[in-house]
C-alpha cells in the first residue's frame, strides 16, 4: 500500500507539471485559474504540516505567483514523498490528529488524508482545464491512466 501512494504522488507531480506548464503558455491566464493552483499547493503544504506536527507556514488559499509553482509542488513532492518513505510499511494506518482551519479537531489515518490530497487536486486541475480550454489549442490531459501508460 505504502508503493501506491508513493505512486500517487507521482502521480500528483506529473499533473501538477502538467497544469502549471499551461498557466505558464497563456499570455493572461484567469485569475481564477491562478488561485486554485495556488490552493493546490498551499493545502498541500498545510497538510504536510499537520502530518509533521508544525506550524504552518502559509494559508490554504495562498497567492503563490505562476513563476514560483514549479518549484513549489516540486518542494511538497520531495517532502511528501521523503515522509511517506520514513513510514514504516503499517504507517498508513497511523492516525493523524489535527485541526481544520477552522479549528475544529479531527483524526484521519495517514492512508485517508493522502487519498484526499490525491482527490481535492484532481478536482481543481479539473476546474483549471475548464478555465485554460478556450486559451490553449492543447489543453493538458492530467487523468491518471495516461500517467500510468
């Protein structure tokens, strides 16, 4: 199990590439566009957080500009990844305490806050793609059998 969400977040890296490549071919991408990435990788960054024990360092829906996103989700992939390495084989199963941005508390088992993170992107790459499809002649194809092929 521990393999398979390793590959998702590659999974996640590849896509994540892919829809940050197209913000960057578009002359004037949507806003709109530019701040769901942005919440991509900010939520990324609070949950590896919250899975580390820390403070986060930015909000959920952080401004992150198109020219610091490679770098960005390649930072929370090397993070994410090198955390889920670090787990022993029933690590997924490890209950995780934390608190919503609301402050409400909840627990999750690291298995089940990985397949959000994995599900909340796919969502809002979708919703991207939406927004980029009248910009770009090719708009990207992010499904995850296209990565697997």
């Amino acid at each position: 199990m521990k393999d398979y969400m390793i590959r998702l977040l590659e999974y996640e890296r590849w896509a994540n590439q892919r829809v940050i490549e197209s913000l960057e071919q578009v002359n004037t991408p949507p806003l709109r566009a530019i701040q769901l990435m942005g919440h991509i990788l900010s939520a990324q960054q609070v949950w590896l957080a919250r899975l580390t024990g820390t403070t986060p360092f930015v909000a959920v829906w952080e401004d992150i500009p198109i020219v610091w996103m490679q770098e960005t989700a390649e930072r929370n992939f090397r993070n994410m990844k090198a955390l889920l390495e670090g787990e022993p084989d029933d690590g997924l199963d490890r209950p995780i305490a934390y608190a919503t941005t609301r402050g409400e508390p909840f627990t999750s088992t690291l298995a089940d806050i990985l397949t959000h993170l994995s599900h909340h992107a796919a969502y809002h790459r979708g919703q991207i793609v939406q927004l980029l499809r009248p910009e770009l002649q090719t708009p990207p194809v992010t499904d995850y059998i296209v990565f697997a092929r």
